[in-house]
C-alpha cells in the first residue's frame, strides 16, 4: 500500500478514505494518523468499486435540497458524536438538524453554490447536495450531489422543504412535476 500512503502525504492528513460505489457513510473512515490508514483501506476494500481519498475537512456538515430552481433552506447536521457516520444517521436519537443551517447571507451563498453545482454536474428535477463548511476559515466545500437522495417523511428534503411550507405530500407532487414531462402528465390524465 506504498501508493494509498504517498496519496495520504500528498492530500495531508487528516483524510476520508471510502468506497466509491457506497452511501449512508458505509465503508467510511476517517482516517488522523498515517498509522490508521491501512485499516481504513481494508474495511473501503470490502465494498465493490473504487477506493476514494480526500482531503477532511474539519467543519459544520450541511446539506441543500434542490427543487426544480429552488434552493431549499439548508440544514446544518450535528451529530453527538464525532462525525455524521451510520450510526448518528439511522440509529442514534440525539443527532440535530437545524433547519436553516445558516444565517441569511451564507444561506444565500450556500443555496447559490448548490444550485450552481447540482446544475453543473447535468442535474434537473430535484435532489441535494451535501457540502462541507471549513470551521477556520467558513469556505464551503462541495462533497457531492445526491440525485436519488432519501424521501421519508423523516429525510432531509422533506425536512428542508417544511421551512418553507411545502408538506410531504405536496413535496412528492412537485418532484413527480419536475421528474415528467408536462405532456406525459396532460397524457396520462386523459387516457
């Protein structure tokens, strides 16, 4: 593993070592000491796809829920342990989500650079972006765009969306308008 620890040199410590083909924080290891590097790699490997390293950045975890044109309001996510892992998303009761994430000019920062990148990466319709803000210095990191991103009535859109009155149900209603074509759904109705 000569080439994952001169990556790790390379990047600089502290890094995320994780699948590439996972979600949900599966496979993930944060990764402070070069002596932690070779676990981190091998419960990554257990998983199918690539391995992917990045730089960690140490901050408030956030995410924007994208509907249509619109940047829901963000939500800033605080888990009671370390960092939001799997346990902190589907198991632990005491993670917070804070909805706004913000205050009013980094909302409107951070609902425009989410915007600008689920529009980057060719997306339409709806989904989130999850994003990284640095706790020194407060720039904003994007980590990646969710075009499927969870839709209980407990997941994140559905909670940003009810920050601005927009209920489970309408929400489900305005992802089906965004996702198919108005012609299909004028088509559909008459058949």
């Amino acid at each position: 593993m000569p080439l994952v620890h001169e990556a790790a040199r390379t990047l600089g410590l502290p890094v995320i070592v994780k699948p590439s083909s996972e979600g949900s924080s599966v496979g993930v290891s944060r990764v402070l000491a070069d002596a932690d590097l070779d676990a981190a790699v091998e419960l990554a490997a257990r998983y199918p796809g690539e391995l992917l390293m990045e730089q960690m950045v140490i901050g408030d975890e956030l995410t924007v829920g994208i509907l249509g044109d619109l940047a829901l309001p963000s939500i800033r996510i605080v888990p009671k342990g370390q960092w939001y892992d799997y346990h902190a998303k589907y198991v632990a009761e005491d993670t917070q989500y804070l909805c706004p994430g913000l205050g009013d000019v980094e909302e409107a920062q951070i609902g425009a650079l989410a915007l600008a990148a689920f529009r980057a990466a060719g997306c339409a319709g709806w989904g989130r972006v999850d994003v990284m803000r640095d706790r020194e210095s407060g720039a904003l990191y994007l980590l990646e765009v969710n075009t499927a991103p969870g839709m209980t009535s407990h997941s994140l859109v559905p909670k940003a969306a009810r920050q601005v009155g927009i209920g489970f149900e309408d929400l489900c209603w305005r992802i089906l308008e965004q996702t198919v074509p108005a012609h299909a759904v004028a088509g559909g109705a008459a058949a």
